[in-house]
C-alpha cells in the first residue's frame, strides 16, 4: 500500500497541503495533490530532493514544473500505455491459438477421413472406396487451406507483435526522457548510473561524472521570466549534445538547472576536458528569442567532476562531484572543479 498514513495523520497532512500549495502558482488538482502529499509526508526521497532543488530556483512552482516533477518521481510512467501494449500482444497470441485450434479441428476431420479411406481400400467392396476418396479429397483441400490460414495469422500476429514490441520500447524511453530537453530525466540517469557501476572499468580507466549548474539561473526567471529560462534550459542541452560524445557517455537534466554527464571507463583528465568543453561552448553560446531571433542574454555554467573507486556507491559518487560543483560556484562559477 503505497499511503499507508492512518486517518489523523493524513488530515494534518491534508492541511500541510494546503497550506503549501496556496503558495505556488500550480493550480489545486488530483495530481498538484498528489505531490505536494508526497512531499509533506517525506514517503518519497527522490521527489523530496527534486522539490528542494526547484524550490531554490523557483520559489512559486508553476503547473509545468509539477507535472514534470509527478512524472519523473510519482507516477508509474507508461501504466496505460503497458496496459495497452499488454492487451495487444494478448489478442495477437488469442489469434494465433483460435488458428491454430481451427487446424487442429480440420486435421482431426481428415485424419477421420484418411481412416474412412484406409478402411475401405482394406476390404473387399470396391464400390464403396469412391465416396472415402471424395472425402479425403475435400477433407486434404480444407486442410490446406486451414493450414495457410493459419500461416497467414501467424504472419500477421508476429508482424503485430514486433509493432507492439517496438511501441513498448518507445514508451520506455519516453519515460526516461525530459520532455523539454530531450535528455535524460532522472529516473533514466539513475539507471544509467546504477548501469554503469555495475561493470568494473577496464584497467587504466574509470567511471566518471560530472554535475553541471547553470549560473544564477534564478536571477534569469526573475528577471526574463520562465519562458526565456525554459529556451536557455533547452539551449544548455542543445550545448551538450554538440560535444563529441565518449563511448558511453549519457547526458541527463538531473534536476532543475543542475545537469550530469556520466562517461564510463575515461580517464579524469578525459572527464575534465568534456567539461571544460561544455563550459566554454556554453559561454560562447548566444541564446535567442523564438519570436524576434534576437539574443536575449549569454550564460554560464559551473562544472564538477568526480571518479567513482571501486566499493563506493552511486551515493559516494554523487556527493564528491556535488561538493566540486559547489567549491566551483565559491570560486567565482563559470568554472571546472575536480573532487
């Protein structure tokens, strides 16, 4: 049971709610609810990490910013699509059965019909074998032609089933997506960091990450408003998926304006210079208007890059490179800071 909470805690609750919620812009439904609810009774750790980092960029939440968070950390992304997907791989198997059970029925109709046969060659009135051959005749045309139905089906029902496969595997990845930046959501970075821990770096190589976090992004909605900071956001991952990639590398929007790069089995020095790249194409990157195509600002960002060691967790990890991240932000931002 996912809200186990008994009655009198869920009314406090309740007010906890409503109390925070009056103080954000999202308008008051099921699913505005259901975050804030999380939230209140600290059952979700993701979602609660996710709020407080929202909350430093953007004090008053809007509807957009809680839909993205009660997708990425509160619902079970894809049910009705799985569903769907489920009862259509169910009907193509349930046609694929009916077939083949109309095949089975017509071959035991012939084989009833091939004894009749074999009866009548056996014994000595010649006269009765015409009509066992007349139906062993009808009976081997019905059975061929069960037979090719039942190819047909099951031609048609693979066909339908690799469509619906590949529907599945689209919504899986749909659901580990961003929707506004098109990388990474934290859920599939979570995977992928979890993914890439679980294989030891060839001898000479580790696994790396590196947190990135736009600079001042806060003073860019205040002063710009939140379209202009959602065009730098896409912007940001426009930079990132300019630099050339590493063999494995994933680039995710972790939170907020925060962003990571994970690179598997590279060197520190390999981790710094994607970084370094990052920030200096960032820095040079001139951020327009969709209307007038006139730039509206420049930003920056500040990089920190850590290298995961062998018996250390995605915990260990993402700590060391939060922490050069902000020794970056102390130092002056717009800058690469390793742990």
């Amino acid at each position: 049971m996912k809200y186990p909470e008994p009655k009198d805690q869920t009314v406090v609750l309740l007010r906890q709610v409503l109390a925070q919620v009056g103080q954000h812009d999202a308008a008051l439904n099921p699913l505005t609810f259901t975050v804030f609810y999380e939230y209140a009774a600290g059952i979700n750790r993701r979602l609660s990490e996710a709020m407080e980092r929202a909350l430093l960029s953007t004090p008053r939440l809007s509807d957009a910013t809680v839909r993205e968070l009660f997708r990425d950390f509160v619902a079970d992304v894809g049910v009705e699509e799985s569903e769907r997907i489920q009862r259509g791989m169910q009907r193509a198997m349930a046609s694929i059965v009916e077939s083949a059970t109309r095949t089975g029925q017509a071959a035991g109709a012939f084989g009833e019909q091939l004894d009749g046969l074999s009866g009548a060659l056996a014994g000595p009135d010649s006269q009765q074998l015409a009509p066992h051959v007349d139906s062993a005749r009808t009976g081997t045309s019905d059975m061929r032609k069960s037979v090719k139905e039942l190819e047909l089906q099951v031609a048609r029902s693979h066909k339908e089933i690799d469509l619906l496969r590949a529907d599945l595997l689209r919504t899986r990845n749909e659901a580990t997506l961003c929707p506004l930046t098109r990388l990474l959501n934290r859920r599939g970075f979570d995977e992928r960091l979890d993914a890439m821990l679980r294989q030891r770096p060839p001898k000479g190589s580790l696994h790396c990450l590196v947190m990135l976090d736009i600079d001042r992004f806060k003073r860019i909605n205040d002063s710009h408003g939140h379209p202009v900071g959602d065009r730098v956001l896409e912007g940001f991952a426009e930079v990132l998926r300019s630099v050339p990639a590493e063999p494995g590398m994933a680039c995710a929007r972790y939170g907020g304006e925060e962003f990571a790069i994970l690179l598997p089995a590279v060197t520190v020095n390999k981790a710094v210079h994607v970084a370094e790249t990052v920030c200096a194409r960032t820095r040079a990157a001139r951020f327009r208007s969709r209307v007038t195509n006139e730039v509206q600002l420049t930003v920056t960002v500040s990089a920190g890059v850590a290298a995961w060691r062998p018996g250390e967790d995605a915990n260990s990890l993402l700590a060391c490179a939060d922490a050069a991240l902000y020794r970056s932000k102390e130092g002056g931002r717009d800058r690469v800071t390793v742990a």
